[in-house]
C-alpha cells in the first residue's frame, strides 16, 4: 500500500514562488502541501549553507528570505524535502520519490522554477566547465569555488552577482566575457529608470567585478584532463564571433546564457505552453482546472517577482477550492487585487531583461561538427545534422536515429540544442513518466496499486 498524504493544495518547488503560494493557500485556512527536491526550503536563489539545513531562519541568506523561511516553518504547510515528483496521471495526482509516495489535492500549484541554458561551444563537456548556476550552488551550500582561476561568460545580470560571489569565496575572477554591449544597456536605460531598487543592486555587484569583457563571447574552452585555458572572442549583435580573441589561462570556466523554464511537470499535466514558459492567465490559473503557476516556471523574472506570483497563485487556488467544497468549512478568499499591480510592475522589469538578454542566433554557430550536443549519449552536432540531412524532421525522429535524449537527463540538457539543428525549430521531445530517475521497487509498487 503505497503512502498518501491528501491536502487541499499541492506546490510543487521550494523556491521564493513555491514557499509564497504555499503560505497564501494555508492563511487562507486550507491543508497544504509543500514538495521540493532540495534538503530546505529556499530554492537556488536562496540556497542555504549545509549546516543550515534544519534552521528555520538561516543567518546567510538575505532578510526577506529569512523571513519566509521563518514564516514557513511557522505555519500549518506540511513540507515534503528532499523529494521528486517523478510522475502525474492526472491533475492532483502527484507521485514522489519520497517516504509520501503519493500526494492527491484539490488544487496544485506549480512553482518548478528553471534551470541554466545550456550553450554547446568546442570544450563544454571538458572538467572544469559548469554552468554559473552550478559554480553558485557549490559556494551558496558548500563554500566551494569551482576553481582558482575562473572566467565567467554569459549575458544577463546573472553573470554578476555569481562573479561577486565566487571573489568573495576564494577565487580569481580572471574575466567576465558578457555578450551584450553598453550601447545595449544604454538603450533601455529610460525604462530602467522605473526600477531604481534594481539599478542600485546592480551598480553594487558591479563595483566588486573589475574586468567586464563588453561584447564577447566564449568560443571555446581547451585542455587535457580538465580545463586548462579559455579563449572569448568579439560578438556581433547576433552574438556571433567576429574576431579578436583572447585567451585566457583557467582552471574553472562557467557559462550564463539565462535559464530554461522547468515544464516537464506542466507539460505531463497538459498545460499549454507559450514558447518556453507555462501558459496563464492574470490570476496565474493555467490552461488545466486547477492547475495554476507562479515563478521562472511562466518565464524568467527573478525573485521579486517570483514572491508576488506565487501569493497570487496561491491565493487563486484557494479560492477555485472553496468554490470546488461549497462552502463546507472552508473559507472562500479573495485574490488581494493589489497583487496583480505589483506583478504588472515587477514583470515589466522581467520585459526589459528579455530584450536584452534572450539568446540570440549567433551562439548557435559556435558548435563545430565533433562538438557533443547531448552528453548523456555523446551525440555530437555532426551525428544530428547528418540524421536531419538523411530525413529526420522530428524531435521523435531524432531520437530514434541518434540517441539524442534517451540518456538520464531525458533531454533537459540536450532539447533545445538538438532542436536548433532542424529547419524549423519544433517543440520538444515526448513528455512521458518517469520525469526523474526512479528505483525499479518504486515502479513495481505504483503499477500494483
């Protein structure tokens, strides 16, 4: 008999959106549930020190995530860590990796947040190479720095606060090579000006950096064992490479193109998407009944951001339950409008970031033919192009032919990179359980049932 816990509302991811939805849905007087793959709380952007895990207000983190964490701990909210949601059969119908092995509700909220995007450049797979998210979560939780010697290439605000952060742990930031230019930022300054808050972050990180490579980009990394150099080069504004390289002695190089939307749960459940993002509506309830989204899972926007959509979300889910019970014994809440002014304002801000910082088509020439695509089946860019010019016009024929996301990642790593290689850009791979790697007992057991 497989365990189940049955709640109101469900939220899956721990983040900033996940904990605020989570907290709007139990003030509302409703039987919550939080479930996260991470040991706390806190999502990556609040990543807690190891010895911090059991803390209910860790002293490292910034004030209004102590707060939350502090308020969560408080509440009501059941929360599930250190668990995945590794299938869904059906809308409130969540199965986990964890000791709950089954978690039904009312209404769910999906706070999956996002994952760095990967860019395939001769070199990535090389020891030493890690996306920037990977080097901070190394110094957040364990005060590690990926290297002595780090350079850092990307485009966004990202790339700067996880330079500061790897300075500040023990490393030598040799470089940060960013892909846009001043002339770029000069060019959506007005509109910044709406976001003094913002602005005062960023010139704060920016006084800690002191070389910022203005319309570069990584072309590769090379070494024997592990990394040992790096060399950027001018980009156009396609950001693709001019010219004019430069070469750089490294032991540790780490990537920040932006971030990839996690929909793999939303996808299951069958959300609509728009682009890369989940699909909603103003009060955040996706194109499934009782569905509803909140965070980088609707498009990146940071965590401000993230903290209003999920109390909307949360709020909203509450309010689809009680109308769902009739009024029995259950509160029937209403959605603070204010929230959704200060989520037009905040995405605003998200808007101004996408039109700087969205990829751009030129880092697609940066792959050679020996370059992997997929490293879970060391497929390389000359294998996927030659499938495509010998027929494959699918995502599905791809698969079959090269391998390309049949590895463990499923295709988190290597889909958008493999689809860049077909004419034009389809979807995704086929969605299907399990959405994370399960132990064979946990299957055996969940089709006995």
């Amino acid at each position: 008999m497989m365990e189940e816990l049955h709640v109101d509302v469900a939220v899956v991811g721990g983040g900033p959106a996940g904990m605020s939805a989570a907290l709007a849905a139990a003030r509302a007087g409703l039987r919550v549930a939080l479930i996260d793959e991470y040991a706390a709380p806190g999502g990556q952007i609040w990543r807690r020190r190891f010895d911090e895990v059991g803390e209910a207000a860790p002293r490292s983190l910034p004030g209004a995530a102590r707060e939350l964490c502090a308020a969560l701990a408080a509440s009501t909210v059941t929360v599930l860590s250190g668990v995945s949601v590794w299938a869904a059969p059906a809308p409130g119908d969540l199965l986990l990796t964890g000791p709950v092995e089954r978690v039904r509700a009312t209404a769910t909220v999906l706070a999956t947040g996002a994952y760095d995007r990967p860019i395939a450049f001769p070199g990535w797979t090389l020891p030493g190479v890690m996306t920037a998210g990977g080097a901070q979560a190394l110094a957040k939780g364990q005060g590690i720095v990926p290297g002595r010697r780090v350079l850092l290439a990307g485009a966004g605000p990202f790339l700067l606060p996880v330079a500061a952060q790897l300075a500040a742990t023990g490393a030598k930031v040799v470089a940060v090579a960013e892909a846009t230019r001043r002339r770029d930022w000069a060019r959506v300054s007005p509109r910044m000006s709406g976001h003094p808050g913002k602005l005062k972050e960023y010139v704060g990180y920016r006084t800690k950096v002191r070389r910022i490579e203005w319309g570069h980009v990584l072309v590769r990394a090379e070494g024997s064992d592990r990394v040992e150099s790096a060399t950027i080069a001018e980009c156009g504004p396609d950001w693709a490479p001019t010219g004019n390289e430069r070469t750089y002695d490294v032991d540790a190089v780490c990537t920040a193109y932006g971030f990839l939307p996690s929909v793999d749960l939303a996808r299951a459940l069958g959300c609509e998407l728009r682009g890369d993002a989940v699909a909603h509506d103003a009060d955040m309830a996706t194109s499934v009944p009782g569905v509803y989204v909140a965070g980088e899972a609707t498009g990146i926007g940071g965590s401000d951001l993230a903290r209003v959509e999920g109390e909307l979300a949360g709020w909203t889910a509450a309010a689809y339950v009680a109308r769902g019970t009739n009024g029995n014994g259950k509160a029937k809440p209403t959605v603070p409008s204010e929230l959704r002014a200060r989520r037009a304002k905040l995405a605003d801000f998200a808007g101004i970031l996408g039109e700087l910082f969205d990829p751009r088509p030129g880092l697609r020439s940066l792959a050679t033919p020996d370059t992997i695509l997929c490293r879970c089946e060391d497929v390389t860019l000359g294998e996927v192009d030659a499938a495509v010019a010998g027929g494959a016009t699918s995502m599905s024929a791809l698969k079959v032919v090269t391998r390309a996301g049949q590895g463990p990642c499923q295709g988190r790593t290597c889909e958008r990179l493999v689809a860049s290689r077909l004419p034009e850009e389809p979807a995704r791979f086929s969605s299907r359980a399990p959405m994370r790697p399960v132990q064979l007992d946990v299957l055996i057991k969940t089709a006995a049932e």
